[in-house]
C-alpha cells in the first residue's frame, strides 16, 4: 500500500484532520467532513479490503500540478468469489460538481483514462451516497467502541440473545435488567457488542428508540 503523494495541509476554513483506521497503512487524513463521513462508511463496509488518501498524482495536459485524487478503495471477494475492480474516488459536495464541473472535466477525465488502463473505475462521489441512515447509525455506535465492557455483561447480553433469538434492544435489555439504573448500565455495552459486530442489525435502517437485533453466533451457525 503506498503513501500518500500530496499531505493534506491544516486549513481554517474547512474540517481538516486524520481518522484512525484498520483499512489504510496509515492514519487516513482527510480535508472535508464530507471525506471523513466517507471513509467512516468506508470502515465498516465488509466488501473494502482497503483504501488509499490521496493515492496517485495524474498528469493532466495544461495542469501543471496534475490531479491527485481523493481516494484508492480496493475490494475482497464478493458473494461471487469476485474481486470488483478498484476504485479512484473523488468526494465532493453536488454543489461542487455541478458549480465547477468545467474546471474540474480535463482532471476527470484524464483519471478515467489513468483508471481505465490499470482495468480500475473512477468514480465521483457526492453526499447522496454519503449522508444515508447507515452513516447516522455508525456515528451514534461509534462512540461505544471503545468502551471495553466487564466479561460478565458480555456473555449475560449474548447468552439471552441466544436464548431469545431475533428480538429487539428494549426486550433484550429487559430481560436482563430490573431496573433503570441497571438497563442504563447495560446499554452501552449492547452498543459495544454491536459497532464491534458481536450482535447483528440492520445498519441501513435509521436507529429508533427500539432497533431490531440478532444473534451473529446463531446466523452464522
């Protein structure tokens, strides 16, 4: 996995900052908050093996400086046993795109052709694939992964979703604890088991008061 080709430079007037990932070699740094929504998606989607910040410098004809994209995702195997083509990303606003799209064609195009020759895709993309209920989802279940729970309230959590089977985060918790203090308790540890894949959901499905869980143990029986 290469490093990046441009470093991403602090800037005032826009979200800047780097984002910890297993995904990439090293710390993805970012220069939206756009970019970091996209690769926070990125992190939990099981088909990206890994990704690249500002993989590769494009040499653009009348653009001295080139084009340096903004992202290079590589797959795993998909249900099929196929590997997908790679992807060179560009994330921007709709609004950018559009506002700008005569300045930026020469660029884009000239990466299709840089994609295209190493048999990858080049891909634009905007905040409609960006701000859907998965990424709502993943940021609410972000802030529990690394709150380590007591073993106990592992295998108590698990042990009656086994035993309950598809269910739903109120009924499981009840079923546990007596009282507010103690479902309280409980909840960040139910939040842990999911962002940390030990309990299934639906992450396309905006989170409610009541979510909709499972058994990974028992799906994967």
């Amino acid at each position: 996995m290469a490093m990046p080709v441009r470093k991403i430079p602090r800037n005032h007037l826009q979200v800047t900052g780097r984002h910890a990932t297993s995904k990439s070699e090293d710390s993805a740094d970012f220069e939206s908050l756009l970019e970091k929504e996209h690769l926070l998606l990125l992190d939990h989607d099981p088909l990206v093996q890994s990704y690249e910040v500002q993989p590769v410098l494009i040499p653009v004809p009348g653009v001295p400086r080139g084009y340096t994209p903004d992202l290079l995702v590589h797959y795993a195997l998909d249900e099929d046993g196929c590997i997908p083509p790679s992807e060179i990303r560009e994330v921007k606003k709709s609004e950018d795109f559009m506002r700008n799209a005569e300045k930026y064609a020469p660029k884009f195009e000239a990466a299709e052709q840089y994609a295209a020759e190493r048999g990858w895709v080049f891909r634009k993309i905007d905040e409609t694939e960006i701000r859907i209920p998965r990424l709502g989802n993943l940021k609410f279940l972000s802030q529990f992964r690394f709150n380590e729970p007591e073993p106990y309230e592992v295998e108590q959590l698990l042990s009656h979703l086994n035993e309950l089977g598809r269910t739903t985060s109120d009924e499981l918790i009840a079923s546990i604890a007596q009282t507010d203090e103690a479902r309280l308790e409980l909840m960040p540890v139910l939040w842990h088991l999911v962002i940390t894949k030990r309990i299934g959901v639906d992450l396309d499905v905006p989170f409610g008061r009541n979510v909709q869980l499972w058994s990974v143990e028992s799906a994967n029986e």
